[in-house]
C-alpha cells in the first residue's frame, strides 16, 4: 500500500491525503512551503516540510536559487555591505571576538560623509533659524540678537555634534553610514579636545582637504594631521 500524507498549510488549510508524488509537485510549485506541516495518514506526528526526506532536495534547491537571487540583488549588496559595517565599538568587538578591519579611506567617500553630516547639520540650522525668527517676532530679540542667538546656536550645535559623536562613538552619522571611523594611532577612539580640533579645522580648511590630502601620498588631511587621529574604512565581521 502506497504511503499518504495529510499537509498542513502556513494559512491553516489542510490538503490531501496525498501520495508522495503530489507531494512533491506541490512543494515544487510552491503550495506547500517549508515550515507547512505534514503527517503520515498512519502516524499522528506533524512534521516540518523541510525536514521530510522525499522534500529535502526540493527546498534546498529552492534555497539555493533564492540565495544567488540574493546575492546578486543590488539592494542586499548594499544592505550586507551596511550591516559588516555594523557599530564601531573596539572594545566590545574585542570582547566578543569579532573581527575589524581597517583601511585606507578614499577620498570620495570622506567627501561623501562630510556631505551627509553637513546634511544633518543644516536640517537643524534651519530650525534653529525658525526658533531664532520666532523669538523676533514675539518681540523676545531684536534682529541682532535673534542673528546672533542663530550664529552662536548653530556653530556651538555643530562643535558638539562632531566632539560627542567622535568621542562616544567614533563616528558622526555621516561617517556611520560610510563605513569610516576616526581613531587614533594606536586604534583608540579620540579625545573630545580632539574632536572639537577635528571638527575646527574642517569648518575653516575643509575645502583645502584635496589639497591636503593630496600633499601626503591621499593618507590624511589637515584635520587628521593637527589632532593626530585618522579616518579609516572599517569592515566588523560580526559572529553568527
């Protein structure tokens, strides 16, 4: 007597009895997936689909076409790409053994981080001007003192963001999203007077960096050199 089998679907419908080969023509076509549940009409026991022999091939060349499906999709490049990065922490990559990397930064991708910092930086200089704007017309500052509230907030909001995001993290979100980190020598995250220099020179000398960067062989640039610390690309290879 030919075996049957009774399948359980993911939504709750239940098919069969089927024998083997219905079985699997609908896996193949993909009506039973692999986490529906499936019995012998002999046995009470539910099992998964993925974990049924005659099955087994099917869902693994299923998994397989998926992955190179996958892999050659630009977005989970890019997304994979994002998450080896992951957050810049030595200390806890120490400790959990997982590995980092880092590199030489390109000059196109530290202008790239800039560009989305300086981003993030305008977004809140534009509310700031609001509030600055809002305090005038309320009568609370005249036009020079809601100008000089403005100019004061905006630079000060600047110089705090790049001296905590550096000092805490390593990294601003610009930085983040790139894949770089600034560090010191010896690998060490930097000192907030050395994040307040980093993020001077920047706003004063950024715009000599290709020049800068260009003198010293495109290793580092006038706000690396001043402080002492260094921007690198990082990889983290976190554990599975």
């Amino acid at each position: 007597m030919e075996r049957a089998y009774i399948v359980k679907l993911e939504n709750g419908e239940s098919l069969g009895p089927l024998d083997e080969e219905a079985l699997k023509r609908l896996a193949q076509e993909g009506t039973i997936t692999e986490n529906a549940e499936i019995r012998s009409t002999m046995l009470a026991i539910w099992e998964k689909a993925k974990n049924i022999d005659c099955l087994k091939k099917i869902y693994r060349a299923q998994m397989l076409k998926r992955a190179e499906a996958y892999a050659n999709d630009p977005k989970a490049q890019l997304k994979a790409r994002l998450e080896m990065r992951g957050d810049y922490d030595p200390l806890a990559t120490a400790l959990s053994q997982e590995g980092i990397t880092y590199q030489n930064a390109g000059f196109l991708v530290r202008f790239l981080a800039g560009l989305l910092d300086l981003v993030i930086l305008a977004a809140a200089a534009l509310l700031l001007l609001f509030l600055s704007w809002s305090l005038m017309r309320g009568g609370l500052l005249s036009p020079n003192g809601a100008l000089g509230l403005f100019c004061v907030a905006t630079w000060s909001l600047s110089a705090v963001y790049y001296m905590v995001y550096l000092t805490w993290r390593g990294q601003t979100i610009g930085q983040r999203f790139w894949g770089l980190v600034v560090i010191t020598p010896d690998l060490r995250n930097v000192y907030p007077i050395k994040g307040f220099l980093f993020f001077l020179l920047l706003a004063f000398f950024g715009l000599l960096s290709p020049l800068t960067w260009l003198c010293t062989g495109c290793r580092f640039t006038l706000q690396e050199l001043v402080p002492k610390v260094m921007v690198r690309h990082i990889t983290v290879t976190r554990k599975r």
